[in-house]
C-alpha cells in the first residue's frame, strides 16, 4: 500500500492526542525452542499505523514536534547479521520506504524516549498487551519524574491509545476491503481444493496440506488462524486443531481456514461429505444450518443492529430443529431458556479484519452497536452433535455443521466476500465429483 495511507492513519490519530505522546511497539518475537522462533508478525495496530514488517521496532507520535511529528525506532543496518537473517530497513529505509520524519537505532531507545516524553501532558498507550515493554514505559516515565526540581514535568495521564486505533479499525478504508477480498480469493480456492481432494481413508493433515499450499500460492505467508479440519465427531469441537485423524466414509468433514495477506484476514467455513454425498441426516442438518446463514447474511445492512443476524439465525436453527424432533417445546421459550445451546453453542459472527476476532466494540452505551458501510464481519451459525448426546438417535450423532462467510456492509447491503466457495449442496457434491474424475 501507498505510505500515504499509513501517513493519513496517522496524522487521524494525531487529531485525538492533543499535547499527548503515543508510543506504539510492534510485537516480540517469540522463542519456540532454543534456537529457533516462532515466525514473526507485527503487532496489528502498530502495522496498522506504520506498515513496518521488521521486530524490535517501537512508533512514537509527538504532535507538533518541530523536527518531525513521527519517529521510528528501529534495527540498524547490520551486513554481517543480514547475511543470517536478511535485509534490514535501517534508519534510511524507515525514513524513506517507510514515511519516518526521524529514526533511532532502537538501541538508543533508553537514551532518546525520556526526553520526548518530558513536558507531555498525556500518553497514548496500550497497557497491559506487552507487559514488559510497559515495564520500560514506567522506567523512562521515572527518568522523567526525577527531573521535577529542573522545571520539568512527566506526563500526568495515561490514556488507552485502543480507543482511538480500534475504532478506525473497524470501518475498512477501499484499500483495507482490496486485501480482505484478495485474502478471501485465497481462501476460495484453498477450500474448493480441499473438496476437490477429499476422500475416505484420507488423514486430516492431509487436506491442511492442501489448504496451506494454496495459501502459499497465493501470496499468503501464513494462515490468519490455524486451520480446523476436523472429520466426523472432531467436527463437533469447536476449535479442533489436532488435524491427525483419519477421514472415514460417511463422515462429514468441517473445515475452518482462511488466509492472511498483507496483515488481513479471510475466515470461511465449510462442512462437506467425506466420500461426496450427503445422507438423509446430514442434509437435513446442512439444509438448516444453510438456511440459517443465508438469512442471518440478510440481516446484514446499514441500520440493523450487531445482533440481528444472530437472532435470526437462532429463531430458524430453533424451528429446524423443533421440525427434526431434536427440541421439544415452543421456539420462544427454547430460545429464552437456552436449550438449543446444546447444540447451538456460539454467536452467529465477529468482527473481521487484520486480527480474525477483530477490534471494535460490540455494544454503545449497553446497546448493541449499529452495523455501518465498512464493517467486515463473519457469519457463521452452526449445530454440532456430539456422540451420546442425550435422548438423539444414533443416527444423529457426529454430524457437526457450521456454514461461515465474510460480510462487508455496503451503503446499501451487504457483499459476501467469501462467495466464490460453493455452499449449496448440490453444488458441493457435484464439485467433489470433479475431483475425482482428475
């Protein structure tokens, strides 16, 4: 993306900040053992604001600051340490790839930070996410505070920067949408492959396999989430990531992947028969929990509140499942008293964006938010039944289903992102015929 996206995030965050400071780190980097680390991603917000991709990199914003109001800290250039772990930016590349008005080694943090924070009414943070960066924060707070007798003040409030960043998180700018698009074609392919490749005495890995290929391929450098593959009875669990057990004829197999692409996410969901057709049980499940998506997906639309595709979608789950003599009792006080959760366990959706489970506030003043041209959401309702359930024939049992698109709100409707993944049954099973025959 163009730096002046990031420099118009920022100068927007500056707008709310005052006489303030805000210092923004990126993310640790992550020991897995020994000598080697988990693979490193940005903190959300912090690339949000910078499109930095480099660990060990702190943001500072200082409005008004005459020799430039956004400093980067960041790793110097370092030929014999690039030969081992690859290019830096260093302080020319943050300057001049990146949009920094000014950039330290971030080895000079400890130096140079105490001094910008002096005379600063406010400071912009986010306490609490790195616990040992706000330790640092304190010490150079202190560093400050002792200088009181010269004249020199520290900041006297603390205030929670996620207010500010979550909330222009959660309208996705056109080149925000661009990425979540792009992610979602990823994905597409990744789970029409997947239906493509499946079939009875496969192992779940294998058909991650296939997923992660295509997210590869793609452009995507890891998945957004670790992908759920989960056959049969593991469909029931609902964040399955074991992914090691083998596919058996007659089973369904419920999928859950999306692709990351330049820090956004894509979330889909699909459930499908393992050897390509559906029983009679299966079907009727499906055709529920379809029925239940579709219109919860209706419910998505300038003015309607967060909840509304959640209600609906549980109103129709409910009557379904009353229809298939799984509940007993009026669809008002099953919903009231919640017995559909035994099969119905989870809200219908999120918020979606560069965290899968994405920032932004679900309710104003108490009140379920108002959904607004911007928003990216999930949508996603499901029924899972486990074996032994309680009073269900057998024949009911280890069909776990969840159905799960990604939603834009447009000025008028809503687009489904995620569309180019077949969902209707008739569509699924004639896509797994195709395989077969390659």
């Amino acid at each position: 993306m163009d730096a002046e996206i990031f420099a118009r995030r920022r100068r927007e965050v500056m707008q709310h900040m005052g006489g303030g400071i805000a210092i923004i780190p990126s993310a640790p980097v992550r020991n897995r053992n020994r000598d080697v680390d988990f693979p490193f991603r940005p903190d959300s917000d912090f690339y949000y604001l910078t499109h930095f991709p480099e660990p060990d990199a702190v943001a500072v914003l200082v409005p008004g600051r005459q020799y430039g109001e956004y400093i980067l800290f960041c790793r110097e250039k370092n030929p014999e340490k690039e030969i081992w772990e690859g290019l830096r930016a260093g302080q020319e590349g943050a300057d001049e790839q990146y949009g920094a008005d000014d950039s330290f080694p971030i080895t000079d943090i400890d130096d140079i930070l105490p001094g910008l924070l002096e005379n600063r009414d406010k400071v912009f943070c986010s306490m609490g996410r790195y616990p040992e960066f706000d330790r640092r924060l304190m010490g150079w707070v202190n560093e400050v505070r002792a200088k009181s007798r010269n004249g020199v003040h520290d900041p006297g409030e603390y205030v929670n920067l996620d207010h500010i960043v979550h909330e222009m998180r959660l309208i996705k700018r056109p080149e925000e949408i661009r990425l979540m698009k792009r992610a979602a074609k990823v994905s597409a392919r990744a789970h029409r492959r997947a239906m493509q490749t499946c079939k009875p005495g496969m192992m779940e890995y294998e058909i991650e396999a296939e997923l992660l290929y295509e997210f590869r391929k793609g452009g995507s450098p890891f998945p957004a989430y670790p992908p759920i593959v989960g056959g049969g009875a593991n469909g029931c669990i609902l964040h399955y990531t074991q992914n090691d057990a083998r596919l058996n004829d007659g089973d369904v197999l419920l999928i859950d992947a999306g692709a990351e692409i330049d820090g956004y996410a894509a979330d889909i969901t699909r459930t499908f028969p393992v050897n390509g057709k559906f029983s009679g049980e299966q079907k009727a499940i499906y055709e529920l929990v379809l029925a239940a998506q579709l219109a919860a997906i209706d419910q998505v639309r300038p003015g309607n509140h967060w909840n509304d595709p959640h209600d609906t979608a549980v109103r129709i789950l409910v009557d379904g499942l009353r229809a298939l003599k799984l509940l007993n009792g009026d669809t008002d006080g099953l919903i009231e008293n919640g017995d559909y959760k035994r099969f119905y366990m989870h809200r219908t959706g999120h918020w979606l964006g560069m965290d899968v489970h994405d920032v932004g506030d679900y309710k104003v003043a108490e009140a379920w938010r108002l959904l607004e041209p911007g928003m990216v959401m999930t949508v996603e309702p499901g029924l899972y039944i486990g074996s032994g359930s309680e009073g269900i024939d057998e024949r009911w049992w280890n069909i776990g289903v969840r159905i799960e698109d990604d939603v834009l709100v447009t000025r008028q409707d809503s687009e489904v992102l995620s569309d180019d993944v077949p969902k209707g049954i008739e569509e699924i099973e004639s896509l797994m015929r195709e395989g077969r025959k390659q």
